[in-house]
C-alpha cells in the first residue's frame, strides 16, 4: 500500500499470501466443487464404494459420504466448510450426506456462473435464501405419514441401505431396525422420541450377515470370571455393583509391623471374611447375577462361583446404565445398601461363544427400554461397512418415527420443488429472480447424478422427469434399475422429511457464506507476531 508519494507501508508478515475479489471466490467454489465431485459417484443405489488408505496404511472401504469425507485428508479452508455440511448431516439425520454436499456443490457452481454475468454475490445470496425458505414450506405438502405403519418405516430402512454393502439383505437387516426404534421410542406429552443409545450395537466377524440379531435385552462383550459358575440361568436376578469386591485399600499411606505369625494368620483370616461378608450380602439380597464396574477379587471369585452367582467383572459405564433401563435394577455403589429391591430382572443370562470369544446374553426383559444388536459379517472390513450402513437405517427409521413424515425418494420431491420454485421466481421479479431459477435448476443435481450413476443419459432422464410432473405425477423419480420414471411411492421408496429439509438448509447456508467471502488472506506456516512494519513485511 503506498501513500502520497510516500514510502510503501507493510501490513502483513512476509510468506502470507492474499487473494481478493473475483479470484478469491473462483478459488472457493472450485474447492468446493471439487470436494462436491469426489463423493458425487456415490449417490444412489448404484452409487460405486471408495477405498480409503490413512497414512498407517489402514483401508476403510465405504460409499458413506461424511466417512469418505472424514478421511479424506483435506487442507482446502473452503473445502473444510463443505466436510461440515456432511457433519451436520450426519449428526441430525443420520443419512443424506452425499446429497447434502453434491448439493452444496451444485448452488456454488451455479452462483459463478451467475456471477459471470456482473450479478452481485449479495443479490445471489439473498436469492438462494429465499428459494430455500420457499422449498422448506413447500416441504410439508409432500410429506406421507408413518403413524403407526411400521411397512412404511420398513420401507424407508430398505432405501437407506440400497446401494450399500448391506443391500443385499436389506429386508432382513430393516426389520431389525424396526423392531430396534419400535422398542426403544417414548412418547412422553405427546412428543415421541428415540434416544439411539438405547440400541446397543456389537460387531463380530465370522459368519454371514443373516447372522445378525435383534436381543431384547443387553449383550456384554464380556465373560464370566470363573469357569465353576453356571453358563447359563433362568429367572435372572441381577445386582449391579459399582464398588470393588475386594478388600479395602488405606486412603493414607500406613504401616503395620507384624512381631508373631499368629497375627498375620489373623490378618488374612479378617481379609477373608471380609470377602466372604462381601459375597453373604449380594447372596441375601437374593441376586444370582452380579454385574460389577469395578475388579472381582479372586477369593470373591471363588466364593461367588460356589453360591451359584453369575458374575462379571469391569463392565462399561454405558454397559450398566443400558443394563439398569433394560432390566429395571438399580445400581448400587455400596453392596451394604443392597436389598431385593434394587434388583433388575432377566428371563435368561447366558454365555455364548460368538466368533472367537464369549459373550453374554442378557434377554427377555420385561419392558426393556434398552436392546441390542449383534451384526456379523465375513470379513472386518464388510463388519465394519454393515456397521455404518445399520447406523444410516436405523438412524433414518428414529427420525421418521419421531417425525411421523416421509418423502418419496429418487429425487422426486427435489424435482416438484424445483417446478415450484421456477413459478415462484417470476412472482418475485429483480436480478434475485436469477438466482432463486438457478437454485431450482441446481436441486436437479440430484435426479441429474442419480441417472449418471446408473449408467442413463442425464438429459434424457431430466427431461422426461420434468415432463411428468407438468403432466401432475408429483411421486415421479428415476428409476435407476431400467432407465425412465416410475411413481416412487408405488415403487416405496422413501426418506425422511427431515433429511431433505436439513440438506436443503445446510448446503443453502454454506454456499451464502462462501459466496460472501471476497478476501482470502492466509499466514499458514506464519509466526503470530505483531505483523506490523519491518523490511519484512507484506507489501500492499
């Protein structure tokens, strides 16, 4: 920056670098595009899978966008916007997070175009804001109700997990999440909810998917503590301890010298009737199960092992608060205060080898407001995507359970409210006119990368996707298995209300706040100084 005829001031550090005006912006979008472009081949049930190997060469294979995007080792500030939009997603809808960036992708594309054509980034910024608050409102005629219809959330489980690893046993692997959401929703003053961490989920490879299970109770990565207790029990009365069975440690540093061996006979023999004492307690409350946080001593062990007492040691936090809701026990931090009262109740508690390892089933529990769900698999890496792809389902089935609407899938819904928008533009008039036109031509990304991935001509597809809803079949979207348009709501393919509206939100927000920006200054690798003066300074 040079003054009248001054000398040149510097403002910034040397080594930071400064991008402004249209340049900036271009820099932005193309990032963001790119990012857009590198999970676009995943949307859809013919969407491909990416293979992803970290720097410690571990391989995630997965077609989950915010995974992919979450280990992709992105630097790109803008680029980063984009990965947040996938986070979001994610966190509040469970799935739709390749739709939500491609999306995101698609407005800022659509903006430099317009752009091109002198139209301030302000005036496309508050188009776009208008266009989504329109979309949004117009959201709610689409909706279908699920209100006690469980085939309608089976359906929309199914569509969730079309197009990933677990698709070919979609119908098996949906009514487990049904019957998971079915167990563990409330309705409490006429609001209903799902607390997911309900559904307890454990991974184990060996065996086929079809393996996997819905338990009306808790499953325990865990084994008895001695091979002299039962394996199994009937009419499971469980304790659930949060103390130690073992003999008490000084909380200050003391020291006991012995003079006559009698009095070390003695000590021991106090040791172990306090273990003994210990182990006549949970025995008298009645309990013949002990699920215990803390450590077992071995003389416990031994003494629990003879009364008959199922016993497990060091389990979770989580494991014994999941544990309290199914089985309606108490958990107790003092086995001094433990009474019949506090027990939790099981129909059966069993342990079962499961791959490689024992595990413990604790199940039919009445009312249980906690399951789980054992998922198998042949390999850690299919294990580990049935994972992903059950968390997408029965994340999708909570929502619309919770919400009690659903959309038709296949990009129809996107297609009618990109119909809609083009009528509502010219009621608005103004250069925003433009950009509310270019938000609804950019909602047809959607049906547009569902055809390419099928392998059909995009124009075609889009044409004929437009020619029916003029024609009033709003349900219409592509089918991606023989090419052209079928009804989706004949064909069940649905999604949650939730996910489109949260897209449509998330990826508007993000592309206005790229679009503002116009002055990228970076001092990556920079120190923090005063950064103000010095012959080292940034010239401006």
């Amino acid at each position: 920056m040079y003054g009248n005829g001054q000398a040149p001031i510097f403002i910034l550090k040397e080594g930071t670098q400064r991008t402004r005006g249209r340049s900036a912006q271009s820099n932005n979008i193309a990032a963001a595009k790119a990012v857009a472009d590198s999970v676009r081949s995943t949307l859809g049930p013919k969407g491909m899978d990416k293979m992803l190997v970290d720097s410690m060469g571990d391989v995630v294979i997965t077609n989950d966008g915010a995974t992919i995007l979450k280990e992709m080792d992105i630097e790109h500030p803008a680029a980063k916007m984009i990965i947040e939009v996938a986070k979001t997603q994610e966190q509040h809808c469970y799935d739709g997070t390749t739709s939500a960036v491609v999306l995101s992708g698609e407005l800022l594309k659509r903006s430099e175009d317009l752009i091109e054509q002198n139209v301030h980034p302000t005036v496309i910024c508050e188009g776009f804001r208008l266009a989504a608050e329109k979309a949004i409102a117009l959201l709610d005629s689409h909706g279908i109700s699920t209100e006690g219809n469980d085939e309608v959330l089976l359906e929309v489980a199914k569509t969730a997990l079309t197009g990933k690893s677990a698709g070919a046993v979609k119908a098996f692997m949906a009514d487990i999440c049904v019957r998971a959401v079915n167990a563990v929703g409330v309705v409490d003053e006429g609001e209903r909810l799902v607390d997911l961490s309900d559904i307890k989920v454990e991974k184990r490879q060996g065996g086929s998917i079809k393996d996997s299970s819905l338990i009306d109770g808790i499953l325990l990565d865990k084994e008895r503590v001695h091979a002299g207790m039962p394996r199994s029990l009937n009419d499971a009365r469980i304790a659930l301890v949060n103390s130690a069975i073992e003999v008490k440690k000084t909380e200050v540093d003391a020291k006991i010298q012995i003079t006559d061996p009698n009095q070390l006979a003695s000590f021991l023999a106090e040791e172990e009737n306090y273990i003994r004492g210990l182990v006549e307690k949970i025995t008298a409350s009645g309990a013949n199960v002990l699920i215990c946080q803390k450590g077992i001593d071995e003389l416990a062990q031994h003494y629990l092992s003879k009364a008959g007492v199922f016993s497990i040691r060091r389990a979770k936090k989580s494991d014994m608060e999941a544990l309290s809701k199914a089985t309606g026990g108490r958990i107790v931090t003092n086995v001094d205060d433990l009474s019949d009262k506090d027990l939790g109740k099981a129909a059966r508690v069993e342990e079962r080898k499961i791959g490689e390892s024992d595990m413990t089933f604790i199940t039919g529990c009445p009312e249980a407001k906690s399951v789980s769900v054992l998922l198998r698999g042949g390999t850690e890496h299919v294990v580990d995507e049935i994972r992903r792809a059950f968390d997408d389902a029965v994340g999708v089935v909570s929502v619309a359970w919770e919400d009690g609407a659903v959309l038709t899938g296949g990009g129809s819904v996107l297609a009618a409210l990109s119909r809609d928008l083009r009528t509502y533009a010219e009621t608005i008039g103004g250069r925003e006119q433009m950009a509310i036109e270019a938000f609804a031509s950019a909602l047809e990304i959607i049906p547009r990368t569902l055809a390419e991935n099928a392998g059909l001509d995009p124009v075609t597809t889009i044409i004929a996707l437009r020619k029916a809803h003029a024609d009033g079949a709003s349900h219409a979207g592509i089918n991606v298995y023989e090419g052209g348009v079928v009804d989706m709501h004949a064909s069940n393919v649905l999604e949650p209300l939730r996910v489109v509206e949260q897209a449509i939100q998330s990826a508007t927000e993000t592309a206005i706040m790229i679009l503002r920006i116009d002055d990228v200054i970076s001092s990556k690798g920079v120190s923090m100084g005063d950064g103000f003066g010095g012959e080292d300074g940034f010239q401006m």
